[in-house]
C-alpha cells in the first residue's frame, strides 16, 4: 500500500467515526442549536469537520485544477455536488457521499495497483548483478557495467544479466518468464542465452555480446513500461468522451436546478435534485475500468510469452482477417540442408563447394551459414587470405575476389545482371548459382525445413477468423509453392526482393476493408520495412533482428508461431470485456440520472451509480488479466 491510499485510509476510518458519533448525537437530539434563517450553525460547522477530513484532497484537487484551467473533472463535481448538500441543509448526506465516494477511490486504487502488481510480478525478469571475471576474480557489478566481450558467471538460481554466449559449462534455463514456456531449455558451449532467463542446474561461464541497454531484458521491460502510452481507438474515445462530457452534465445540473426553480419555486428540492445529478454524473467508471481493461489485456499476453506494444495494436489484433507470412525462420525453421551439388563438366563438386564456402564467409544469411557448415563437414576450413572485395548485392547475392577469380553466389538474376549465361534449375529447394571470371560454374541446392507447429498455427488461424494466408519469400517459385503447398496456404508470392515485399503488402492492404486488418509475420532485418507497413507487425523475439523486433507491434518471445492465433484470442476477449464496462456504466448512469431528474433517486442511489458501478467494471476488467 502506498503512501497516499495509507493516508486516505486513516482520513477515511477517522472522518467516518467522527460521522458516525454526530449522526448518534444528532437523532438523539443531544448536539446544541443555533439556528439562523433555517441553518443549524452549530451542526454545520460539526458536520463540516469529517467532511473536511475526508475529503481534503478532493477539495483541494478541485480548487488546483480550476485555477489551472481544468474544471470539470470528477473532483469539481464531487466537491459541488456535496457543497450543494451542506447548503440545502443535508449535512449527513453531504458527509456521506464523499466518505462513500473516497471508499471507492480507495479500493479502485487498490485495485489497480494490485493490477500493476500483477503484470510487475511477471515481467520481474531485471537482473541484480552480474559476476564478472577480471584479473582471475569475480566481481559482483551492476549490470548496467558489463562490457561486450566481459567474461560472466552465472551460478545457479540467479538470472542471465545481458545477452552472450556460452564459453563453458553446460546448464538448464527456465526462460517462462519471457516465453511462456515451462519447460527449461539445455544450453551448452557456443549456444547463445538471453537475458532474463534463471539458470536453474550448473554454473556456466559466457561472454557478453551485448550491453545492458541493448540486451532483450531491457528491451522487453521498455516495451511494457512504454505500452500504456500508445492507446487505441476505444481509450482514445473515452478520453475524448470525458472531456466533453463533464461539462454537458454540470450545465445539465445548473439547467435542471434553475428552470424547474423558476416555474415551481421550490430552489431546495431542484438543488437537491441537481446535487444527486452531479454525483451519478461522474465517469470514473469509464475513465478508469477501460484503460485498465486494455492493461490486463497487454499482461495477460506478456504472461504467455507475447509483447504487445500498446492496447491499439492489441485492438488491432483482434480486427485481423489476413495474416502474411515471411518464409525463412517464420514458417520455416531457417535450418538449411544442402540437397545436391550440381558442378558444370570440368568442376569437381568439392571445388564449387569451396568456392561456395569462400564467397559466403562473410555473410551471416542461413544459406551462407548451411554452405559454409557444409564445406566446415567435409574437414575442411575457409582461407580468408584469398578473399578479397567481397560485397553484399542485397536481394541477389554476394561478389568476392577468391584465389584471383572474381566469383558470383547467389540467385539467377545475379548472374542474369553480370550476363553469364547460366541453366534455370526447376527443383524444389533455394538455389545458389556460382559464376567464375563470367563463367557459370554449377549450382547448389539448398532446401529448408517447415517448423513442425507451422502446420497447427495456420489452422489454429482460420479456426479464429483468419480467412486469408499468405507467404512471402524471396525464394523460387518451385521452393515458395511446395512449402504453400504443404501449409495449405491460400496464395504465395516467390522471387520478391525486400522493396517487392512492401509492394505486394500494399496491394493486399488495398484490398481489405475498414473493419479487417492486415498483420506480417517476420523475423530478419529485411522484413523490417514489411512489418512497419503492416497494420500489425509481428517479429519472432527469439531469432529475430533487432531491427525487425523494434519495427514490430507485437514480439513473440519464443518463435512460436501458434501464438498469433492465442493474441487475436486475447484481444477479442480484452475487446468483449471494455465493451460490456462501457455499455454497462453508461446504461446505469443514463438510467439513475434520469430517475434523480425526477426526483426518484437519491444521495445513496448516486453513490451506488458512481463508486459501485466502477467498482464492478474494475473486477470485470481483472477477467482479462487472468483469463486461461
């Protein structure tokens, strides 16, 4: 409990038994009486103690906030509408109402800190410290101080402080708390750990690859911390509602105290008509149980392993009709195998794999990697004394200078740019062409595998409302359809550099209508500009660039791809649940306001409406956060 709702608390528990002995002495006719044009001064002036009391701040917000130009909010109207009682000669109800009203703020703030505590609670993945190694001893240091190339030990029970990898040592890591996942992972020398996770079995030593700041720890606490700031439609609307509304009902008030007044003459009974409006008036309810609806929303899905930046792209989710994969680390496991080697009459196949392995030494791309793994295989290692220029033609491939042979790897419109005649292989799989000194080589055929949950994920999708899959790759035709085929996906597009993957995005957003949306799945920098454009961008947090994870909307933590179709889940429920607070508040409040009109509703009812009908939205926003 916090400083404020203790000091609300002790307001509330002394007023409250101050008002209670007045309202004793009161009915049994024992408190003096002045009486001056019909006041009871001496009750007042009693009265006007508790009330002070308990509700000092809200007098005092009230006062604050309108020499700053801010008005009408709900402390303006609590303050009038309680002021009205006291000046029709209802002290009691007066005193009443505030205790009940402060009553209520007082559990929705605990309310919604025990929310926030909820989502702390799952997100408490910040390191303490790091141990580092240095000058044969282990220092204990904050882990804002680890340095790229820092040697780190990480004992058991403590938590991996920035992202690196293993040097020695072989453990178990329980990442639940940024998967979702229960089962620990087994992770041994040169594996690469994030930060985060609790190593659960045996030391292990690792070295740091990244700084605190930028390490996935701090990212995924920026994210949530930064979440509520992006609102969507619905939070934006009750903003907007409670600005202009304050100000309607509190004219409504002056209107029904005044004109009534004038025709019936009676000036205390539409007084305290119009108090009894005020008080129903207030849109805490809306104000308060909606953002907090979005809220529980966002840490229900950060409990599974799903970052989602803010409660627009969680309102967005759940509008999605049409999900467009990227291939490669998406769909599939990005885990390539070479399935043949094709040399041209007169090159041996050990020679075009060597001078595979050579030109794709410096590329990171997994059909570099799987070429190079391949020649490493065979017992033997890449000479990078005889490569020289080698530079990245981004979508096509790679040039190198090697041994004195300018060399072409890539796809055919490379060799088709540097006009070497080259034949077009039709089989299934991605295909590195190799061209020496404008000779065409031979090709290698290298095939990736789907991920095994890729086939459940895409059910899982049109069982959710998903009518539309499709696939983008920049591999071949041949390749693209056989893994379309073997998804059942509606369409796929091959051969697409980065910039034809915007364009073919762009085409499809066209095509959908204002109450569907888009989202691109994709995890390497080159899906970056893809999923910017994308109504909502999901990148896979666990292999994908930090580039692709800083454009995207939503993060999921483990690269499992099932979990798409679990958010848009989330996000209807989180929608269904904001949508019953705000049909219900306004329903009760319309009713009640117009019964206190007509004089049928009076202090009691008002604070029911008020604080009772916020108090039941809250609890019915706490659905989202704890819904399986």
């Amino acid at each position: 409990m916090s400083k404020k709702q203790k000091n609300r608390l002790a307001r509330i528990i002394i007023g409250g038994c101050i008002l209670a002995l007045l309202m004793v002495l009161s009915h049994m006719s024992l408190l003096p009486v002045a009486d001056v044009n019909g006041y009871n001064l001496v009750e007042l002036f009693l009265f006007a103690v508790p009330f002070v009391i308990i509700g000092i701040d809200v007098i005092t917000e009230a006062v604050y906030n309108i020499f700053r130009g801010q008005v009408f909010d709900e402390n303006f109207l609590m303050l009038i509408a309680t002021v009205g009682a006291f000046v029709v000669g209802e002290y009691e109800e007066g005193v009443a109402v505030m205790l009940f009203y402060q009553i209520g703020e007082f559990f929705q703030d605990m309310a919604v800190e025990k929310s926030r505590r909820s989502i702390k609670e799952l997100m408490d993945i910040a390191p303490e410290f790091a141990n580092v190694e240095r000058d044969g001893e282990i220092v204990t240091i904050d882990p804002d101080e680890v340095c790229i190339g820092d040697i780190i030990v990480v004992k058991p029970g403590e938590k991996v402080p920035v992202d690196g990898v293993v040097i020695s040592g072989e453990s178990t890591l329980d990442t639940s708390s940024l998967t979702g996942e229960s089962v620990p992972r087994t992770i041994k020398a040169d594996e690469a750990v994030i930060s985060g996770c609790v190593n659960v079995s045996s030391v292990i030593k690792m070295k740091a690859t990244k700084e605190y700041e930028d390490s996935t720890v701090a990212q995924i606490l920026e994210l949530v911390e930064n979440a509520g700031s992006k609102k969507g439609k619905t939070e934006k609307f009750i903003t907007k509602f409670a600005k202009y509304y304050t100000p309607i009902v509190v004219l409504g008030a002056v209107a029904l105290f005044i004109i009534p007044s004038l025709i019936t003459g009676e000036w205390f009974e539409w007084l305290q008509r119009a108090c009894t409006f005020l008080v129903v008036s207030c849109p805490c309810a809306l104000v308060i149980s909606v953002p907090l609806g979005f809220f529980a929303g966002i840490g229900n899905a950060s409990k599974r392993g799903i970052l989602v930046k803010g409660g627009i792209f969680l309102e967005q989710a759940a509008k999605i009709n049409t999900v467009v994969f990227d291939k490669t680390g998406t769909l599939t496991r990005g885990v390539f195998e070479i399935t043949s080697i094709n040399p041209v009459e007169g090159v041996s196949k050990e020679d075009l794999l060597r001078i595979a392995a050579h030109a794709e030494e410096m590329s990171t791309h997994p059909i570099a990697v799987s070429i190079k793994e391949a020649y490493e295989q065979s017992g033997n290692k890449v000479d990078i004394s005889i490569i020289k220029d080698n530079k990245n033609i981004a979508g096509h491939g790679i040039s190198a200078n090697i041994d004195g042979k300018q060399v072409l790897a890539g796809n055919a419109k490379l060799l088709s740019d540097h006009g070497v005649e080259h034949d077009y292989v039709t089989s299934a799989g991605t295909v590195c062409y190799l061209a020496s000194d404008g000779r065409y080589i031979g090709n290698i055929v290298i095939s990736d595998v789907v991920k095994p949950e890729a086939k459940e994920a895409i059910e899982s999708l049109r069982e959710n409302g998903v009518s539309n899959i499709v696939m983008l790759t920049g591999d071949r035709k041949e390749a693209g359809e056989k893994v379309a085929a073997e998804l059942n996906l509606d369409r796929v597009y091959t051969d697409l550099l980065p910039g034809d993957k915007v364009t073919k995005v762009e085409e499809l957003l066209e095509h959908n209508d204002k109450h569907h949306r888009l989202a691109f799945v994709g995890d390497g920098i080159n899906d970056t500009p893809v999923i910017a454009r994308s109504d909502v961008g999901f990148a896979m947090g666990a292999i994908g660039s930090d580039a692709a994870i800083e454009a995207a909307d939503i993060v999921i933590m483990d690269d499992d791809i099932r979990k798409i179709s679990k958010i848009k889940r989330i996000a209807k429920f989180t929608l269904n649940i904001v949508t019953q607070n705000i049909v219900f508040a306004l329903s009760v409040k319309i009713a009640i306001l117009i019964l206190s009109a007509f004089g049928f509703a009076n202090m009691w009812i008002a604070v029911f409406a008020d604080v009772g009908v916020a108090m039941i939205c809250i609890l019915n926003s706490f659905r989202a956060l704890y819904r399986k």
